[in-house]
C-alpha cells in the first residue's frame, strides 16, 4: 500500500512541476509579447513624428527657396541663392541621417534587451 501511496505522490508531484513549468512559460510568453508591444508602439509613435517633422522643414526649406528667388534681381543672385538652399538641403540630409542611425542604434539596443530579458528568466 506504501507503495502505491509513493507513486501516486510522485505522479501528483510530476503534475505538478509540469503545471508550474507551463505556467511559468507562459507568463514569460506574455512578458514578452507585452514588451515587444510597447517596442511597436513607440515605433509608430517615433515615425509618425519624424514624418511631421520632416514635412515641417521641407516646407520650410522650399518657401525659402522661393522668397529667395523671388527675391534675387539677377543671374548672380540666382545661383547664390541656390547654391545657399542646396546648402541647406544637404545640411538637412545630414542632420536627418544623423538622427536615423542614433535612433537604429537604439532600436537595436532595445531590441537586444528585449531578448535578453527573455532568455535570461528561462
């Protein structure tokens, strides 16, 4: 009888263990699930304000590119003032670009936390 007693203990404790193994995966799975969430969100919130942004100052880029030339009473003042606005393209560009990498340096980093989070708790 003693025996039977132990291998219904054993089985209960192997339920058991297997329960809390299942559980425990999937409390991780929706940590993560949840986190990687969080990531897109702040993603399309980032896009959408460099969109605005980049939308603002190419406008204004443009409407001073065109109060220049409006403004220029020769040829020479014409290509002084394309020569400034492309300038000021490029520095655009530059800043722009700039800011994409620190912001694809970040994403990365985040996104290795993301998953080291993940594989350090199993």
């Amino acid at each position: 009888m003693s025996e039977l007693a132990e291998r219904s203990a054993a089985i209960e404790q192997s339920v058991t263990d297997t329960a809390t193994g299942l559980s425990r995966a999937n409390k991780n799975a929706l940590e993560f699930l949840m986190q990687a969430q969080q990531v897109w969100l702040e993603e399309v919130l980032f896009v959408g304000n460099e969109l605005m942004d980049r939308t603002r100052t190419e406008t204004h880029l443009l409407s001073e590119f065109i109060s220049k030339m409006a403004g220029s009473h020769s040829v020479k003042d014409l290509k002084t003032a394309a020569r400034e606005c492309g300038q000021h393209q490029i520095d655009f560009m530059r800043r722009d670009s700039e800011r994409l990498f620190k912001h694809g340096e970040r994403m990365i980093e985040v996104t290795s936390k993301l998953f080291s989070n993940r594989l350090v708790r199993q």
